[in-house]
C-alpha cells in the first residue's frame, strides 16, 4: 500500500470516527432533552386527600426518595436530627423550664418523617394533657379540618385544635407530606396551614396591607420561605379552645411577640420555683430568619435546606431536607465560593459565640432563681418580687427564643447576640432587685 492510499484511509477512520462521535453526542443530548421533560410519571391520580407520600412518590420517585431519607440521624455540632436528651446535655434547661412540660422531656427534633411518632412519644404529650392543636403541625391534617369542618377549613381547624390530643391523635395518620405544600393538580408550592394563613395576615396588616393572601400575592420566592415558615414559628394557644395562634400583630421581633402576649395577658406556665409567669418560645425559625442577612438578600429557606439538584438531567429541589451543614457543595458554595472548610469554619464561629453567650444568660438565670428564693428567706413581699419576676419573665423568653430557634444563631447572628444580651441584662438586674427586695 502506498504511502497516500494509507494516509487516505487513515483520514477516513477519523472522519468516521469523528462522525460517529458527533452522532453519538447528538443522541446524548437528544436523549438528555427528552429525559428532562420527565419530571413526573402520571401512574396515579392525586388529590387533596392524598396525604400518603409514597402515593405522590409513584408520580415523583426523585423527590419522594428525598423526602424518605429524612430518616437518617446524623448530629451536627450544635445539633442535626439525632433525638439526644437536651435535658441530660444542658442540666440548666430543669431548672429553667421547672413546673413545664419541657421539664421532662425536651429532645433535639429529627428529620420530618419522625414528626408524628415523636409527638407520639414524648413524656410531654404521655405525661400531661395536650391540645389537638400539637397536630396542626406534626400531621398531614388539613382533609381532617375540611371533614370535620363540613368543607370549612377554619372551623374544623378550630374545632380540632378544642379537642384532647388522644381524641385528635385518631383522626391523622400520616406527618406532614407533599399536599401540605404542593396543590396536587398543579404542583404549586402553596400555603395550606390556617394558623400560618390567620398569622402573616395579622403581621401583614401591622405594616399596612389588609387582607394579606400568600397564596395569590407572594412571588415564588417568597413561598419557598413561606411553605416552611407554616410551622417552623413561634405560637401559643388561645382561649378556652386552645386555638392555635402565632402572636404576628405586632411584628416578628422578640419584643414585638412579647408585647402582643403582655397585652393579652398570657403566660405558658408558672415558674415552680420562683413563681413568675413566663413564656415558652417555641422553635421560632421563621421569625429569626426575617431578622438576618440571608432574608435581606432575598435567601429562601429551601435555597440552603432544599437546595437544587441534578438527577441525570432533571433538576429538582432536594426534598432531603437536612443542615446545610451537611451539604455545603449545594447548599452554600453557589453562592459563596470560598472553600467548603472556610464556610463550615465561618458557621462554627458563629454558633460557638451563641452557645457561650447562651451559656452566661443560663447561668444568669439560676442565679436569679436563687436570689428570689434567699429574698423569700428573708422576708420579701409578693409585690416587693413582683418586678423582679417580670424581669424574669423578659430574660426567659429572650434566652428562649434563641434557644428554642433551630440555628444556634446562625439565621440571625447579630440578632441572636442582641437578644442574649438583653436576656442577660434582664437576669441580672432582677437578681439586683430580688437581692434588695427584703431589706
């Protein structure tokens, strides 16, 4: 074979080969465009009665996979899902939370698939009487408030928060799941909690705009805060019939929601040891957030907990939804490019400070006890404590509502600093003020 008859078929088996190449490339993306389109297999038809997740996971297998690993336990440093006794951690939270519920038994929360056998579990709901208002929350309920509401949400809603847990417990069997947040037709994220829905139209209204509707007025944006902020909130139970209420009328700030409660005249509990009417915050991340950089710069929650995935060529929110912490490649580094042990780094800084400043306002607060119990000793009056017992009452909450709130500081830093440090202010001029009540 001649030297130009070997180089012309050498030409032609790269051509061939390129050819091959472009059309195998071709097919990929062919094959790539049409798998994108598969975002869901229409195998069963879902309605808003479809409160079971593996139902909705024969349409949306990815998502459903997501959802079913919130099983996992994994403790981060300054949290995560593993159900530890926080009780047994920090000995201080007995004495703080004396005469409470949160006395006995006060576990770190777990994944979402945990939300109902938890409440199923706890010596909170085992040992003393709960509302039904506890499943608003830990419960896929709302076709339960439009059954036993007759087709009005609002009133089974009311009707069921009135009733004894144990009674309510019997008419839910699943935790919260895919049509809480996701109209069934459509797949819209929506709102569907009536105590969400009632709150930020309270809170909407103290800045100005009337009848407030997230559904028909958010941008989606707002509703991938708005579809986590239903639950993750500050709350209390209203009347006689225990209505699930959270306490917006005056805005999202501590001193706002503590204002709202003086003006209502509430209190949780009576403190068993010093007698004081305090407060119990509850796990007030959507208040917390508002406060901080991430919400300023237009940050949804999802965006960090439910940050976007690739599945082959499907993109999807991650419906494993976990700390940031322990998924920083996606949860932080498309926004912050800096290195994944500098951005842990930063996180750990952050909660370490709380966790100290957190620490000084629990020490505070026992030395507080202690005041008020040696100026009883003494001889001290009912109403010569009376102010000391409402600084209690401000320092409580306020070291509370950071330590109830599920980032040890870090949705708020300078929020969370600000708030430990009137808590600590508060505890020690009341301990001040006991120490000269019996002289």
């Amino acid at each position: 074979m001649t030297k130009s008859r070997a180089g012309f078929f050498a030409i032609l088996i790269v051509v061939a080969a390129a050819t091959a190449g472009v059309m195998w490339l071709f097919l990929n993306i062919h094959d790539r465009k049409e798998e994108a389109q598969e975002v869901a297999f229409r195998l069963v038809n879902l309605t808003e009665d479809t409160v079971d997740p593996a139902e909705w996971g024969k349409n949306f297998p990815r998502q459903y996979d997501g959802y079913r690993r919130t099983v996992d336990t994994v403790r981060t440093r300054f949290g995560g899902s593993e159900a530890f006794q926080k009780l047994d951690t920090e000995p201080a939270l007995r004495r703080i939370f004396a005469g409470y519920a949160f006395s006995l038994d006060y576990r770190e929360e777990r994944g979402h698939a945990y939300m109902l056998s938890d409440q199923d579990e706890t010596r909170r709901v085992l040992e003393r009487e709960q509302s039904g208002a506890c499943l608003h929350c830990h419960s896929s309920i709302i076709p339960t408030y439009r059954k036993i509401g007759n087709g009005d949400i609002q009133k089974g809603f009311e009707d069921v928060c009135a009733m004894p847990y144990a009674e309510a417990r019997k008419l839910v069997d699943h935790p919260i799941a895919c049509v809480d947040c996701h109209d069934p037709k459509t797949m819209s994220l929506r709102v569907t909690r009536p105590g969400f829905l009632n709150g930020i139209k309270e809170a909407m209204r103290a800045r100005g705009i009337a009848n407030y509707d997230p559904n028909t007025m958010a941008t989606r944006q707002e509703m991938r805060s708005y579809v986590c902020g239903q639950c993750h909130v500050e709350y209390y139970f209203k009347g006689d019939r225990k209505t699930l209420t959270y306490p917006w009328h005056r805005g999202w700030k501590v001193e706002q929601i503590e204002a709202y409660y003086d003006s209502v005249g509430f209190a949780d509990w009576t403190h068993s040891e010093t007698g004081a009417k305090v407060l119990k915050a509850q796990h007030p991340e959507f208040e917390m957030w508002n406060q901080g950089i991430h919400a300023r710069s237009g940050v949804a929650c999802a965006d960090c907990h439910m940050p976007y995935m690739r599945d082959g060529a499907i993109k999807i929110s991650d419906h494993h939804v976990r700390s940031p912490l322990l998924n920083v490649a996606r949860a932080c580094q498309t926004c912050h490019p800096q290195p994944e042990a500098e951005m842990i780094g930063r996180v750990d800084q952050i909660q370490e400070r709380t966790r100290q400043l957190m620490d000084r306002t629990e020490a505070a607060l026992l030395a507080l006890y202690d005041e008020v119990a040696g100026a009883r000793t003494r001889g001290a009056s009912a109403s010569a404590l009376a102010p000391v017992l409402a600084l209690q009452r401000k320092a409580q909450f306020r070291f509370d509502f950071v330590a109830a709130e599920n980032s040890m500081g870090f949705h708020a830093p300078q929020e969370a600093a600000r708030i430990l440090g009137e808590a600590i202010d508060y505890a020690r001029q009341g301990q001040v003020a006991a120490a000269r009540s019996a002289r």
